[in-house]
C-alpha cells in the first residue's frame, strides 16, 4: 500500500469514493442528515489553503483517502472554536478495500505529519453511528472530548471529538 498525497486530477473520483463509503450511513439517520452529511463531504473543503489531501493506493489504485485540516482552522463552518491542532476529517475507505488496514494506514500517516509539524495532538470528529470508525479511533489511542462535541443538523445526532496526544 502506498501512501501519498493526492493530485488534483483525483479530485472528483476521491469525492465520489468518499459518498460511497459514507453511503452505508443513509439506514442510519434521517435523509436530512444525509443529505447535509453529503454536501459536507464532496464539498471543497478539501482544497482550501492548507488542507492535506492523502490517499492510499493500492496496485496503482485509490482505495481510501483522508483530508488533515491544519491548526486554527474552521473545518466544520463554525460549529465548534478553532482548535490548537490538526484535524482529521473525511476518512473513507472503498467498501471492497475494508478490513485490510486502509483506514489505521491513513490515519497514522495524519499523526505523523502532525508530530512532524511539531504538534502534541491530533483531533477528530465522528457521527455517533459510526461505530466502526470509534472502535478504530479508540483502539489507536484516541480519547474523547465531549466539550467539542455538536449537533450540525439539530436532530439529535451527535458528531463526537476525540483527540490523540502525539
């Protein structure tokens, strides 16, 4: 598996395998929140200035990609303060390429950009309902932060923080 940042022409197949990965969450919350959840996702947020686009490849494939917000920034449209340190956001991974190490590659590549940048955390935030992304999260070491949880849609579902000392 080769991990490495990703190039513009990659753009709009990186988007459309992000929408379906997330697509398996559409059961789990109201068409509203999936709709909000998918604009989110294929939005631009992932070309603004500073924001690193990382994917994972395998036999000259794209199977999975992650976009690592740098500190300070507004990565959820002011839902929660800026935080002191890079945030992960957007992980997905092919249905087909699941369970083979894609996510934990991907992820551990954004903690080491982040210790390489001189940071002592790394932050994220999931859907509660992502039950397979917080078994993930926690099993690498990350802690809650429920001070930074929030509510995007006001539905009641809640998009919780976690955040690794590195």
């Amino acid at each position: 598996m080769k991990i490495r940042d990703a190039v513009k022409s990659e753009l709009e197949f990186i988007r459309e395998q992000r929408i379906q990965a997330y697509s398996e969450y559409t059961r789990a919350v109201s068409a509203e929140h999936w709709a909000a959840l998918k604009k989110a996702i294929s939005s631009d947020a992932d070309i603004q200035p500073g924001v690193e686009l990382i994917v994972a490849e395998v036999d000259g494939r794209i199977v999975g990609s992650v976009t690592l917000f740098p500190a300070k920034t507004d990565a959820y449209e002011g839902s929660i303060d800026e935080l002191d340190y890079p945030e992960i956001r957007m992980l997905a991974v092919a249905p087909e390429a699941r369970g083979k190490g894609v996510a934990t590659a991907l992820v551990y590549e954004c903690i080491r950009r982040a210790k390489a940048k001189g940071f002592v955390a790394i932050g994220l935030h999931t859907g509660e309902f992502m039950e397979s992304a917080i078994k993930l999260y926690e099993r690498i070491g990350f802690e809650r932060l429920p001070e930074y949880d929030f509510e995007p849609a006001g539905d009641g579902v809640v998009v919780k923080a976690f955040r690794l000392l590195v």
